[in-house]
C-alpha cells in the first residue's frame, strides 16, 4: 500500500545559508545582551551593590529586550529580516560602548541607562522567528526554528568568555572586541543574506495587526506558556553567576564556565524540542518540559552540593526549559491563523522576555544572606510553583493542534503561508 505522507518539498536554494546567518546573528545579539550579566560579580565588587540592587542592573537589558520585539517584530513585516537583522546588530554597538564607559567610571546610573538601550539586542529573536520561517515549509518549521533558536547560544559565549576576557585583556578592551564582532556580523548579513523568495514588504497599519492578534486566545495560552519556559532560561542565564557565587562561593570565571555549561544545554535542547514537536505534536514536548522544571527546580532548591550533584541537576534543568522552547514555538506555528504567525511570535517572544525579566528581582528581593541554608528558597519555591499551574494549563486548556478560528486581517506577506 503506497504512503500517504506527502513527501517534503526539495530544499529553497539558499535555506541552509540564510538560516545559518540568522542564527550567527542571534548568538551575537545574544551575547551582547547578556554582558551586564555575566559581569554582575564585576559590578557587585566595584560599586558596592546589594543583591536587590544587583538584580535590578542585570534585568533592565531584559525588560527593554522584551517589549522592544513587539516593535522589531512589526518593522520586520515592512522592512525584511535582512534590514532590520543589520540594524539591530549596528544598533547595539553603541550601547556597549557605552556599558564599558559606565563600568570605566564605576558609575552604576550610567550602566543601568546603558542597559536600558542594550534591550535592542534581545530584539534580534523577534527578527529571525518570521525570517527563517518564511524560508521553510510548514512540515519542517519546527525545526528551522529550533535551529534559530539555538542562537540563545550567545549566553553561553557571554558566560564563558567575558570573565575571562575581563581578567585577561581588561574591561574596556572587552567591550570593544564586542563590539567589533557586531559590527562584523552587521556586514555579513548586509552582504550574504536575502529574505525568502517572494517576499514583500507588508506595508500595512501594524497597531490593527496587533490588536487583532491580541484578541485570539492562542496569543495569550502560547505567552504563558513561553513567559515559563523562555523567560525560566533568561532569568537562570543573567541571574546563575550572582547565584552560584552567594551559594557556592565561585569565583567569576567557575560561576560563568557554569553558567555557559547551563546555556549550552538549553541551546542543544531548543531544536530537538522543535524536531520532536513536528514529529509527535508540541503538546506533549512542552509537557514534559514543564514536569522536569518542576522537579528540577525543587532539587535546585535544597542547594545540592557543587558539582557533583548540583552539575546534573542544573543540566538537567536547562534542557527541560530549551526543550520547552523548541516545543511552545513550533505550538505557535500549529495554532495560529493563516498569516498571523509573525505576529503573533513577535508577542510571544516579548511575553518569554518578560518572563525573564521577573526572576532576577524577586531573587534579588528575596536573597536572605542570613540564613545558614536555603537562601534563595522563596524564589525557587515560586518557580516550582508557576511550572506546576503552566502543566495543568497546557495539560487541560490547550488542545494539540487545533487552529484558533480568529479571523483577522490582511495576511502579513512576511509571515509564513500555510500549505
């Protein structure tokens, strides 16, 4: 009996190019978002700053990030992915330049206003969702964007190596290798990449388009579900140096070989979550995502000793989240109306920012030095908690693959068309 599976399209010439620049571009945009973060015990020491204090600096490039991609995401429609890939990496050189100059001067207002602008480069996600999307076909979007997704790869760099650039070139000169990275990366993708064949500028209102996609549940369902799972990696990648150096007393460069290790599992996790969405449904990835952050979160929790056992579980822990990611987005591509997809990630993905903008300030607020055992125990607890109510939520409340029936406007021409 011959198969009724339809065979998948023969690969567009240049996919594999253009997915591949726009997963450079994130891990870049990625590390640069991050390196307020990966500093923190830097600032910590030169300014004085309590936990509360310092929970508030490595959150604001997050909170910024986060709600900018609503407004990225939007101008992706009209200008392409190639722009505005370009304009974000371009944009982000500034504000690391200025970063360096407020840590230069140990002025914590100058960096937290410098952070404040660094959230241009967490908008790169909103970017690359639609733009590597439109270049694949329905069957294999899981993956493309898992694949993309795997840029948040950029923390692990961000962990791993700007410690040590610090320690062994110095503060400044870090910050201008950075920067000169971005400004590679910007002409790479100006000169080699190209939007997908048959792409249109959507010229468009964007505020009816917005309003429009706010209006269909699945926008909401999916925000939830992506605040958990995103927002749990962004919160552990910024926040994980400050915490493993007031739980287990490392040093700068263990804390963010710790923390690059703890990034590295998510990113290798996010595309498998993808490829096993379109193989099985996202509804059970995401499940099972949201049942190992609940545990894990708990054993995190009871301060395992370093290492030994602490190393499996916060391992552990990451790939849960990044399997949640792959699963919850390739879930975005499933339940949503024709020609809303663009749209409707760009809100997801501000949603997953936000999510992680949260975790930092109340560990931050929560931090009790005082106590001889479990001291960051309030935060993790309500962490445990929210993956507990984000099960049973998409456990009970979100059917696997049924499209919200929303009828919305004109079809964004940049958003992927539904075979």
């Amino acid at each position: 009996m011959a198969s009724t599976t339809a065979p998948h399209p023969p690969p567009v010439k240049g996919q594999a190019l253009n997915l591949a620049l726009a997963t450079a571009a994130s891990v870049v945009g990625f590390w640069a978002w991050n390196i307020i973060a990966t500093l923190s015990t830097h600032y910590a020491n030169s300014m004085e700053l309590s936990a509360g204090t310092m929970g508030i600096l490595v959150a604001m490039p997050i909170f910024v990030g986060s709600l900018g991609r609503i407004v990225v995401g939007t101008m992706t429609d009209r200008y392409g992915g190639r722009a505005l890939f370009t304009f974000v990496l371009v944009a982000t050189i500034p504000t690391v330049l200025l970063v360096a100059l407020g840590g230069a001067l140990n002025s914590f207002v100058i960096v937290l206003a410098a952070g404040f602008l660094l959230g241009v480069a967490g908008t790169v996600f909103a970017v690359g969702i639609p733009f590597v999307s439109a270049w694949y076909p329905p069957a294999r979007r899981g993956f493309a964007t898992g694949v993309f997704g795997a840029g948040m790869g950029g923390t692990a760099l961000a962990a791993f190596l700007n410690p040590r650039l610090v320690k062994s070139i110095g503060y400044v000169p870090t910050h201008l290798l950075i920067a000169g990275i971005l400004a590679v990366m910007a002409v790479l993708v100006w000169v080699f990449m190209k939007n997908a064949p048959g792409w249109q500028p959507n010229k468009s209102p964007v505020m009816p388009k917005l309003i429009d996609a706010s209006k269909l549940a699945v926008t909401w369902k999916m925000c939830f579900l992506y605040a958990v799972v995103f927002g749990g990696f962004v919160s552990f990648a910024t926040y994980l140096p400050t915490y493993l150096r007031d739980i287990y007393a490392f040093d700068p460069s263990s804390a963010g070989a710790r923390t690059a290790g703890f990034a590295l599992a998510a990113v290798i996790a996010r595309p498998i979550g993808g490829v096993l969405a379109d193989k099985i449904g996202s509804k059970p990835v995401v499940l099972v995502s949201l049942a190992g952050v609940a545990v894990l979160g708990f054993f995190v929790a009871l301060e395992p000793a370093a290492d030994v056992q602490a190393g499996p579980v916060f391992l552990a822990l990451a790939a849960a989240l990044g399997l949640g990611t792959g699963g919850v987005f390739a879930w975005v591509g499933t339940l949503s109306p024709d020609g809303k997809v663009g749209t409707i990630s760009g809100i997801v993905s501000a949603a997953g920012g936000l999510g992680g903008y949260f975790p930092p300030l109340i560990m931050g607020m929560t931090y009790n030095p005082e106590a001889a055992n479990y001291k960051y125990a309030i935060g993790l607890s309500l962490l445990v908690a929210t993956a507990i109510v984000a099960l049973l939520f998409a456990l009970f409340f979100v059917k696997d693959n049924d499209k919200d029936k929303g009828k919305g406007t004109a079809k964004n021409a940049l958003e992927p068309v539904q075979e």
